[in-house]
C-alpha cells in the first residue's frame, strides 16, 4: 500500500538523448512505452501527470488535505497530541517519496 504519483514526458520530435538525435521507428517505440505505462497506471487508479510541476502540486495538495484530515481527527488515546506527536505523524505521511518521473 504505497501512494504513487507518476509523471510521464513524451519525447518530443527532434529531441537528443545522450546526444543522439532520437527520431523515427526509436522515437515511436519510446513513446508507445510511455503511451502504455500510462495506461497501466490509469487502470490501476494511479495519478499521471505531465509535468514534474503538475505531479508535484498534487502531491502537496494530497499533504495538505492529509494533515487537516490528522489535525481534525480525534486522538486515538485520551487526551490532545503534543507537537512532537503531530511533528511525527507528519513525518510518517503516506506521501513521502512517491513521485516517479519518467524522462
């Protein structure tokens, strides 16, 4: 049960990798690769962007509405959470290192 978020960049026309033009049947067959990872993803309920930025905001939009999700819940024990317990519970937030980015 981890949280992914995937970011996807298609490989525009004309583009060099390792300073080798990539054009043609290569540029095709990379881009069918990412067309499909894509389609996997989307199967399985797993947010693709396609931009870094674009992942990145949705990953601290997810924090944010997490954090006021745990700030608004009731303590599991009696009593209120010390800010060394909110400190931790942050920290150990579903959302850390999940984005993947596929270039």
């Amino acid at each position: 049960g981890r949280v992914v978020v995937l970011v996807i960049e298609m490989i525009p026309e004309g583009s060099k990798i390792d300073e080798k033009q990539i054009v043609g049947r290569e540029l095709k067959d990379l881009n069918r690769g990412r067309a499909y990872l894509k389609d996997v993803a989307d199967r399985h309920g797993v947010p693709v962007f396609e931009t870094p930025r674009e992942g990145v905001e949705h990953i601290v939009l997810q924090i944010k509405q997490e954090q006021k999700r745990n700030l608004n819940a009731p303590p599991a024990c009696s009593g209120s959470l010390s800010s060394s317990q909110l400190q931790h519970r942050r920290q150990q937030s579903q959302y850390k290192n999940v984005i993947g980015h596929v270039r």
